[in-house]
C-alpha cells in the first residue's frame, strides 16, 4: 500500500481544520482563532495531530463562552458532531447551578476581569449534559490565552469511570462480605447522621441492637460453616423486615446485629423487632438435623429517643445495649424495651 495511501486512511477527524480540508465556513473556526496561532503550516499540522489524539476533551471559547474549536474526544464526550458545536455557548451544556455559574461569568466580564476571574471557577468538577440528554460528570480546567481579543483552552476529563470505581469501592468498604448487609462502619455513619436530622426535625429515632442466642454453641456443635449460613439467613430476614430504604440493618460485630429506624417511636420499634424475632425463628437452617437439634432465635433490645433527649447518639446504643441485655437474662428470644436511664 502506497504511504499516502495508509496516510489518508489513518487520519482522525480533524479538530483544527488542515489546509486540505473544505474551506465551508461551517467548518472554520472563528478567524480570531487563527490569529493566535503564530505558526507555519508544518508547526500547525502538528497541533492539529496533537488535538486528533488527546485522549481528553479540548474545546477553545472565546471570551462570551461560544465554541471556537473542538477535538474529537470533545465530539465523543458531548455526543454532538464537531461542526453543529461551534459557534454556542460552552454553558448551555452544563447542568445547573454550573450553567449559571459560568453563564455569569462570561456575560460580565471583560477581557481583564476575565482574566482576573477565571482562576475562581477552575479546576472544579461539574455535571455536563451531553447532547443525548445523559449526564457525566467531568473535571474541567481552564486557561486564558492573554490578547485583545482573549480565548480560553477548556480540558475536559470524563469522571464517570472513576465515579463508578469510587463508589463500588466505597460500598465494598461498607458492607459486611459475609452477610452482604451494612458493616459497623456503614452503622456509625448512617446513625450519625440520622441523629443530626433527627435533631433538626423532633422526629424520634429508634435503635434496635440484635444478638443471636447461644450461637457459640451452634458453631462449636455444627461447625463454622453452618454458622455462617445462619448469619447470612438471619441478616437477610431482618433486611426483608425493614419497610423504608431509610432504615439500615447492620452486621455490628460476631453475632450481633443492629438496626436503625428513623421516625420510628417505641410502639413501631418495638412491634418491629417482634416482627423480626418472629421471623427468624421461623427460619430453616437448612439441614433439618441442625434446625430440630438447635432451632434459632434471637434477642432484641430497643431503644427510642428524640435526639435532643440523650447527649448524643452513643448515648441511644448504650440503652439498646441494656435493653438486649434484659432479654438475654430473662430467658432470650424475646424483645425489652429500654426506657432510658
């Protein structure tokens, strides 16, 4: 195959018009655009290989915020053609509050206040809506390029891979692997949080704390696999019962569980966790064996507040904690209800 050949089948959609290409001035940069760049025709081509192959996204705006120049990873990331981007406004293309944001700065500002003003709004994370209605998130940066007549370099960098990861990674370091049900971790800052809306709302907030009853026994009598089936049942039992995504069920540690019910007072706490108790001790464990030799229950403490009440929120576990306490000394597989102190 002959060079010019392999050339012409090779060479990416252009981001800078070369001087082979039609001269439709649908597909030519503002002629400002051209007159910053102060180069012959080979430095040009290389700037315009260069922009084929970033792998970001890079626009040029010119000092209203309208699209001079785009490169093909932009075409790919806004899912608009090159040709039907140039001439609008960059802003109209992100979502609110950016598109305000930015908005506002290229309407009143000038050259100079621009200049001043643009190391404000850059670097920052911001949602873009892409021609297709989709939304990704991108990290832009911008730089001025000083003259009379000033452009702006826009780079933007697609996050949504790294969303992604981040957030499968965070719900990996919140969740317990075994019962695949909210780990201490997740419990501590889901309550936190729910005591500080509790707090600003008067609405109640009520803890249940969940201990599986002579557990120990059953591990050493049927083994630790047979125990771990029983964690996994019984966690998933308490997460069935729970009528709100609101609420978070939790491994909090061995073979204790916990449970957390914002907006529940006493009576609809404690009618849950009896509905709760009530469900586990209907569970199979499987090998039928096991079940008519150990059948499972479980002990629940409840504790209710309106946050104000208790110093704070470790204060409410405390009385859950009293409360499992009394049911596992009065026989177990029952529920007790904690007053306060």
């Amino acid at each position: 195959m002959e060079m010019s050949a392999l050339r012409q089948r090779c060479q990416p959609v252009s981001a800078y018009p070369s001087s082979s290409e039609p001269s439709s001035s649908a597909r030519q940069p503002d002629p400002l655009v051209r007159q910053h760049w102060m180069f012959g025709t080979a430095q040009e081509e290389s700037l315009r290989v260069v922009l084929n192959h970033v792998s970001e996204a890079i626009l040029l705006l010119d000092q209203h915020g309208r699209i001079q120049l785009v490169n093909p990873f932009g075409e790919q990331l806004f899912g608009e053609n090159r040709d039907a981007m140039l001439g609008k406004s960059w802003a109209d293309y992100l979502e609110p509050p950016f598109s305000f944001e930015y908005s506002e700065l290229f309407a009143q500002s000038s050259a100079k206040d621009l200049a001043e003003r643009i190391h404000e709004h850059s670097p920052k994370e911001i949602m873009l809506r892409r021609q297709d209605g989709l939304m990704v998130d991108v990290d832009i940066s911008l730089s001025i390029i000083p003259a009379e007549r000033p452009l702006l370099v826009c780079i933007m960098r697609d996050l949504s891979a790294y969303k992604k990861e981040h957030d499968e990674l965070r719900q990996l370091a919140r969740t317990d692997y075994l019962t695949q049900v909210a780990n201490r971790r997740a419990f501590d800052e889901v309550l936190f949080r729910q005591w500080q809306e509790c707090s600003k709302t008067h609405v109640p907030l009520s803890v249940l704390l969940i201990d599986i009853d002579h557990f120990k026994q059953l591990n050493d009598q049927f083994g630790h696999l047979h125990g771990d089936q029983c964690l996994r049942r019984i966690a998933s039992a308490i997460k069935s019962e729970l009528p709100s995504p609101r609420m978070l069920a939790a491994r909090y540690g061995g073979e204790e569980f916990a449970v957390i019910l914002p907006g529940c007072n006493e009576t609809q706490a404690t009618a849950l966790a009896e509905t709760i108790r009530r469900k586990v001790a209907a569970l199979s464990g499987g090998d039928q064996d096991v079940v008519n030799s150990h059948p499972l229950s479980i002990s629940i403490g409840v504790a209710c507040t309106v946050a104000q009440h208790l110093r704070d929120y470790s204060a409410l576990v405390n009385m859950a904690d009293v409360a499992l306490y009394r049911a596992k000394i009065s026989g177990r597989n029952r529920v007790e209800y904690c007053a306060g102190f």
